[in-house]
C-alpha cells in the first residue's frame, strides 16, 4: 500500500456527524469512476485508465492509507479492458475486492474478479466467466454483495425446454431456469457454490453479518433473461451451510434488496405502482412499506434505521421508526454505488472533467 494524503474533512467526517451536508472524500481529476462500495472503515472504487491501466482503488477511512490493484502482471485482464459505457459492478468485504467487467461480443458474459490488499492478495483473481448466447442459453449475472468477511455473487443458468427439437424445427424454443446459484469468495480459493440456492439461481443478491439474501429467478424474458417474480419468497440463508435463515414473501415483484443485521429491505413493482417495504431478518414478517416514485432506481441501501434510495439526483431514505421518506441531498450528478455503512452514507459522482466521493451522515436513534 501507499501513503495518501488525507485532508481534515475525512478525518472530521470519519469521527463526527455532519448532518445532511455532504463532505468530499476524495476527488480525482481526469478519469471517472465506474463503480463504488464501501464496509466498515474502508472504500473502494474502480477507476477506468486515462491513458493507464483500469485499477481498483481501496481507501482506509482510518489512516488514509491506499492500496491500488490488482497488482501489475501479465494476465491481468483488469488493465486493458475497455470498460466504455458498459456496467462494473464491485463489492467490498473488509479488504478483499470483488468486481465484474462486462462484455457483449462475440458472446455476451461478464468476467468475476477480484483481489485483496494482503501482501499475497494483490493478483487479479478470475474466479469465473458468466457468459451466455445472444438468445440467453447460457449463465446470467445475478449481481454482487460484500459485508464484512462474506463476499458473494449470484448466477441463473437457462437452457432451452427442448434444444433438440428447437434446432430441429419440430419443435418449442422455449427457455426455462435451468439452475445456477449464489457463489461464496474465500480467499483466492474457486468459488463455492452456497448449499440449496442451485435449483432456481439468483437475479439479485445481498450480504450482511454473515448472512445472505437472495432473489430466486422465477421465470424468463426476452433474449432469455432470468426475471424475478412475485410468487416466489426471497431467501435468507447462512452463506457457509445454506442453512435457512426466513423466507420473505414479498407483495409485489422485488427490483432490488437491502440486508442489515435485523431488516430485509425491498424495492418491489405491484400493480398499484412501486414501493419500499422492510421485513424482519430472522422471521421474514413484513414491518412496514411507503410508496415511492415510478422513477425509482432499481439500488437500495439500508442500516437497522433507515433505507435510503434514489431518484435521479435526488437521495432520499424511509424512516423505519416512523413510517415517512424524506430527501437527505441532491446530487451534482447521478450517485454511483449509493451505500449506507452504520450512519455513512457515501457514493460517487462523475463531473465534467472528474469524478468526486461525496459522504454525510444520517441521523441515528
């Protein structure tokens, strides 16, 4: 790691509440950043290359120090990747880094990689190739998720009902789920398939004090793309065993998921418009829902208090105490990786010529 220069905002922000003032933890000129995560004290960001190689940055919070990887070798896909305006999704778990670089031709897949900033962890890892058909037989990308010392990532495998047939011409070309799962990191060891989640994959994952919620694909779309569905609970489950935790059943179709250490978090679609609801972690019970905009990003993030979401610029959070949502702040640009960790809510904007890490904190009981 390198030494950093920390200025007394981050250290004040780091020790003290500032109410719903956003402060500026680091600012980086002439490149954007593509992806943002944050756990406990540490942050990190993927920053495509400006005439260099694409890095993952990770920041401690506490002394300032940085690491940047994956370190430098031959087989590093990371460096010369053209990221362009494709999706990277990244996930943090204490120092150890999981991110996605996606691309569209000649298959479409997503690569899985990671690293972490141990002495002995700085290699690219590449764990797996998520790839599919351009009709969607193949693996599909569930998303990633990172708390403390559980990293995951979730697939969904589709196949064709009758491929002989289909090829043939006697018969259907429909597609089913055929499988998948949410896969664990430890270490640079192969991932490891958590027990019971292969029958119907993940098209969205979440992690929180070793545990893991996850969205079962229930049925499939145009191209082939795994599509959660409302009939279908969401499953919280011990990462290491599988061993069932709750089922959550939500009332309207989940678009996105949140997990703390106490609530289940969910932004669903029903048939009177979308709306945020939390469930207890441990019994699955449904404590609460508001109903928000139809311009809602599909992108949640929640503590034990709060669950805070967007629309466009604006940054908003429900209330877990009373019911109500409120704006915290508006954003000078869309917020990349909104994430709340304990009372820090922090994200990413790219500006014009540069790209900054904003932070403030929300109120707490």
């Amino acid at each position: 790691m390198i030494a950093a220069v920390v200025s007394a905002a981050v250290a004040l922000l780091h020790g003290a509440p500032h109410g719903y003032k956003p402060q500026t933890l680091y600012t980086r000129a002439g490149g954007p950043i593509a992806a943002f995560a944050q756990d406990g004290s540490q942050m990190a960001w993927f920053a495509p290359g400006v005439r260099s190689c694409n890095t993952v940055r990770v920041r401690s919070l506490d002394n300032g120090l940085q690491a940047v990887l994956p370190q430098a070798t031959a087989r590093n896909v990371t460096c010369t990747w053209d990221v362009g305006s494709t999706p990277v999704a990244l996930a943090l778990a204490g120092t150890d880094v999981l991110w996605t670089l996606r691309e569209a031709l000649p298959l479409p897949f997503d690569y899985v990689l990671g690293a972490g900033v141990g002495t002995h962890e700085r290699r690219e890892r590449r764990f797996q190739e998520v790839a599919h058909t351009k009709n969607g037989a193949g693996l599909w990308l569930g998303g990633v998720s990172g708390d403390g010392s559980t990293l995951v990532y979730g697939a969904t495998s589709v196949d064709y009902v009758d491929e002989a047939g289909c090829l043939a011409g006697t018969g259907t070309c429909t597609m089913e789920v055929a499988g998948g799962g949410v896969y664990r990191i430890a270490g640079s060891e192969p991932p490891k398939l958590v027990p019971g989640t292969d029958t119907t994959g993940a098209v969205a994952v979440a992690a929180s004090s070793g545990a893991v919620a996850y969205v079962p694909a229930g049925a499939v779309g145009k191209q082939g793309r795994p599509l959660a569905v409302a009939d279908l609970p969401i499953e919280i489950v011990d990462p290491l065993t599988g061993a069932s935790i709750a089922h959550v059943r939500p009332q309207g179709t989940p678009l996105a998921l949140a997990l703390t250490p106490h609530v289940l978090a969910t932004l669903e679609r029903t048939p009177l418009g979308l709306r945020i609801a939390w469930y207890t972690r441990t019994t699955g019970l449904a404590e609460g829902s508001v109903p928000v905009s139809a311009r809602t990003s599909p992108q949640l993030t929640a503590n034990d208090q709060a669950i805070v979401y967007r629309v466009g610029r604006s940054i908003r959070a429900v209330d877990l105490g009373t019911n109500t949502s409120r704006t915290l702040v508006q954003a000078a640009a869309d917020p990349v990786g909104l994430s709340l960790e304990g009372r820090r809510l922090a994200w990413a904007e790219n500006l014009k010529g540069s790209a900054r890490i904003r932070a403030l904190y929300v109120p707490g009981p």
